[in-house]
C-alpha cells in the first residue's frame, strides 16, 4: 500500500515571500511521504491545500483539508526547523490537544533534484491572535498564562513567545511556534493560577506559587496585576480611586495628555492632568448619565476642562494647542 500523500495545491494561492514550497517536485501536485523519525497519526490520502494561514521569508503555513475536512495547518520551513520543532512537539506530546496543537506528524516532500521539503503537519487550531496582549480582557490573560504556565510545568520554554506564537478559537487558545524551544532547567514549580485570581490587582513578590521569573515578566508585560495604577494613553500611571474609571473604561478613553503652546509637562504633571481628566469624564458617566459612546465623542474637550484647571490651581494661564482649544465651546 501506498505511504505517499498527494498535495493538490489550489493555484493560484496568495504569493508567498518563502518559494520552498513551489519548489516542490511536480508543484501544484505533489507526493509526500511520512518520515522515518516519528509516526504519522493519518492515513495516507490525498490532501486539498486550499490557502495560505501565515508566511514570512523562513516559512510558509498552508490551510489543508484531509479527505473527511478535517483542518490542516502544513508549516514548510528549511529541514533543519522543521527537524527542531517536529522534535520538539514529540517531546511533549502530553501538551498536545491542550497546550499546544495536535501534531500529526512530519511529511517529506522531494524537490526536482531531489532535495528533501519538510512540512510538520498540525491541528488546524483558529487563528493567531491579533490583538496586543496587554489589550486583552484579563480572563483572556489568564488563559493564556495558565498555557503557558502548564508548559514551563511540563518542562517546555516556549520559544519564541509573543502574540505571535499564540492561536486562539473560541475563546481558547494553543501555543505554536517551537523552532527554538528550550527545556525548562531547572523545572519550574510555579502552582499560581491565573484564572482563580482574575479579581487580584496585586501579587506578593514572595509568593511561593508563583516563583519562576520569565512567567512572571510575561504577566507583567501583559499588566495581568494592575499593582493599584490605572494606565491611561498606554503611558500615564494612575493611582486607581473610587473617583476614576475602572480600567476597561480607561482603555475606552485614550487622548492627549500633556498638550499646550508654552509648557513642558513632566510625567508628574501628565500623571496630574490625566487624573484630573478620568475624574472629568467618570464624573459625567456616573452623575450625570452620560453614555460611554457619547463621552467619546468629547475626549478633546475634557482633556482641555483637565489641562485648564491644572493651570488655574498653578496661577497659570494655558495656552491650548490650535485644535485643542475649547475656550469658546458650550457643551449643550
Ligand atoms: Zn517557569
């Protein structure tokens, strides 16, 4: 019986930066055979490449359909990334279907002068995730961190680790991308789980479940505790108070804080102004009922009302920027 896979490469597919995969033999139409190092958990068949999941000028990864439409992801890299990755996924094959994609293995493709092409062959797991870590919900962060944090228990350092390197579906997610994982050495003992402290703002350094210092700093990129400060503009560091906005309203609330003709502000003075600018806005939100939607459409002048009343408690006359001076506007 035959061990090869036939690829049927819809063309023309979106170009690509990484030519490995036309270099294939017979490129749209190609036979792959399982290789020699790890079992292959699909029966041979003939496999649909039907578009392009990611690319950049290293590797391509295609979206393929098995015979019974089962989701692919068919990553083509040089032999030697593939090799590491392939090795890697083997290694911890506990992690897959949970932590990391399902592998099914890697399949050996030839090119015309019979030059191995590698392609690891995975779960087709959702999609990368597109938004920035630090903008995501905190139960989001948490999920995320628990997959990370039950990799670096297995003994996986996940690397690299960014964004990049996480898929999401239905609000659950895998991490992907192990070219250049690591062992974790020495094991990591870190026990904190994220989810079941989704309400703290705080951590304390001494802790003993949470004792590994690269999970530590990914939750800190990631602002998973707040540490009592709210972050306004990505940059402003607030002192959270019953007067200010929670955070998920901040994030809604972003301008410019620190603007005039004639002044240099200091992160002490933006941290003022920007207090004083959230205090503004959560006032007119909280007793006077104004909708978030229609608060947004006021950001500049509020942060004007901020700038201004700063000044006034320094004796000092603002002087707005053109565009942002509001001296003559009367909200109605
Ligand atoms: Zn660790």
């Amino acid at each position: 019986m035959s061990h090869f896979f036939t690829f049927l490469f819809r063309v023309p597919l979106p170009s690509t930066h990484c030519p490995v995969v036309e270099q294939l033999n017979g490129y749209p139409i190609c036979q792959l055979r399982p290789g020699h190092d790890y079992p292959f958990h699909l029966p041979p068949q003939i496999i649909n490449v039907v578009d392009i999941l990611h690319s950049n000028e290293r590797t391509v990864v295609y979206l393929g359909l098995c015979e019974d439409n089962t989701e692919l992801a068919l990553k083509f890299s040089n032999i030697e990334d593939i090799s590491a990755e392939v090795g890697a996924y083997d290694a911890f094959e506990g992690l897959h279907g949970t932590v990391l994609p399902k592998m099914y293995g890697a399949l050996i493709g030839k090119d015309r002068i019979g030059k191995k092409i590698p392609c690891l062959v995975l779960e087709r797991f959702g999609d990368r995730l597109t938004r920035r870590f630090g903008d995501l919900q905190k139960t989001e962060k948490a999920k995320i961190l628990n997959k990370l944090a039950e990799a670096h228990r297995a003994g996986l350092f996940p690397l690299p680790f960014s964004e990049r390197h996480v898929v999401v579906k239905d609000d659950d997610y895998r991490l992907i991308g192990l070219g250049c994982a690591e062992r974790h050495d020495p094991p990591c003992c870190w026990t904190y789980d994220f989810t079941a402290h989704v309400q703290d703002d705080d951590i304390k350094p001494t802790d003993p479940s949470a004792q590994c210092g690269s999970l530590k700093s990914w939750a800190e990129y990631m602002r998973f505790w707040d540490h009592g400060k709210l972050i306004l503009s990505r940059t402003i560091l607030i002192s959270k108070s019953d007067k200010l906005p929670p955070q998920h309203i901040v994030d809604r609330l972003s301008t410019a804080i620190g603007m005039s003709s004639d002044h240099d502000y200091i992160m002490t003075d933006r941290k003022q102004i920007g207090a004083k600018y959230l205090a503004i806005v959560w006032e007119q939100m909280t007793k006077h009922g104004m909708l978030l939607e229609d608060v947004q459409k006021l950001l500049k002048y509020y942060s004007y009302l901020a700038h201004k009343e700063w000044h006034e408690e320094r004796n000092e006359v603002f002087v707005p920027l053109p565009g942002m001076n509001f001296s003559a506007y009367k909200p109605r």
